[in-house]
C-alpha cells in the first residue's frame, strides 16, 4: 500500500488528508479509544460543579497527561487528529461527532447527537450549527475526484432550536459548479422541524494556496525579526 493511500483498518496510525468520504464504520482502536475519552472529559467538565480542591487535583490530571502527550508531538502532516476518516468526527474533538449513514457523488446524509459541551443554554450553540455543516458540505465539496476547495462563505438560516441530547439529521447537497465556485446547501432536522439550512460556497484552489499558508507566515515572521 502506498504511503499517501487514505487511511484504512489496516493503516490506522498512519492516515492522509486524502478523504474517502464514505459512511462511518467507526473503531475499537486504541486512538478511537483516545479520542472518546477527551470528549468524554470536554462533556463531563461542563456538567460538573467541583468543589475548588477537586477542579485543582483535576486540572493537575490533565496537565500531567498533556505533558505526557507532548512527548508524541509530530507536524500536521504526520498527526492523527483530524484524518481518521472511518470514524465519526474524524478523530477531533472540536466539533459534535456526524455520523455518515448515506453517500453519494452529489448528496450526503448524516446524524449528530449534541451534548451540553456545545450548549448555548437549553439548545445547541448558534455557533456550533455552521461547524457541523462545514464539515459535511466541505467533504462533499471535495469528494469524488473534485480538486481542493475552500470554504468562502456560509449563509445559515435558524429555523429553529436544536434540542440537546437527541439526533439530529443532516443533509447536504452538491447544488452545482461554475468555474472554480461550487455551490454547496444543506440542512438540519430534529425529526420533522426544520432546525436550519444553510447555502455555501467553496473555491477550488489555485496550486500556490495549497501550501501551508501558516508556516509560510511563521517564516515571514522570522525573516522580519
């Protein structure tokens, strides 16, 4: 298998950028395993109401573990965060979890249950609705053979506010290309109720904006030093 081959069970440790798009399958391995664990801490420091010696022996936890983790450091090409295609939010804990049910080189359809982690008082964040259709519209933008594309725009509308704790349905669509724009829409339900919908935009890239624009920042910044 071939080194930039996108991820599969048998190369978890070493995934690509290059995205498969296709339903989740999840995982029993031990970085899954990892990644669930943080999610788990992210939820529990929410609902919790420590006394101050038990936020502090805490805090020490989680410093000693980060730590312990520094030892692991790799460059972003190299991590594992982020590229785990085959399971539900690709091994990254900022956004809720969407699970992939339905594929194709046009449409995607997924689920979400949103914890009080990304609460915004009774009902998801208003912030956290454009993540979850980023990341849905953005993988479809970029499935089946369709050069790199970035998000210019996202226009949400709230239709409604999305419960906590239940799923959530999303649905995506490739709406159509125009050159290097591609037109992206989407939406959410809660059952029945329409919680919101979004129109997007993606831009393919011109090949010198696929570098790393952050490093080549870092550099200028040294230069200028």
């Amino acid at each position: 298998m071939d080194a930039a081959t996108v991820s599969t069970a048998d190369d978890i440790w070493s995934p690509s950028w290059d995205d498969p798009f296709e339903p989740t399958t999840g995982g029993d391995d031990e970085f899954a395993e990892l990644t669930d664990a943080l999610r788990a801490v992210q939820e529990a420091v929410t609902r919790s109401r420590p006394t101050p010696d038990a936020a502090s022996r805490a805090a020490r936890t989680l410093r000693d573990l980060a730590a312990r983790l520094a030892e692991f450091e790799v460059g972003e090409d190299e991590q594992i965060s982020g590229r785990r295609w085959d399971l539900a939010g690709w091994a990254q804990t900022l956004t809720p979890s969407l699970h992939l049910d339905e594929v194709t080189d046009t449409r995607a359809r997924g689920h979400v249950v949103v914890g009080r982690f990304h609460s915004g008082r009774y009902a998801m964040n208003g912030g956290v609705t454009p993540l979850i259709f980023d990341e849905i519209l953005a993988r479809l933008a970029n499935s089946s053979g369709r050069p790199w594309a970035r998000t210019a725009y996202l226009h949400v509308n709230y239709r409604a506010p999305a419960p906590l704790d239940v799923e959530l349905r999303v649905e995506a669509e490739f709406a159509g290309q125009d050159g290097r724009k591609r037109f992206m829409r989407g939406a959410m339900y809660h059952g029945d109720v329409l919680v919101a919908d979004v129109e997007g935009l993606w831009i393919e890239l011109k090949p010198e904006q696929t570098q790393n624009v952050s490093l080549a920042v870092g550099r200028g910044v040294e230069e200028d030093s």
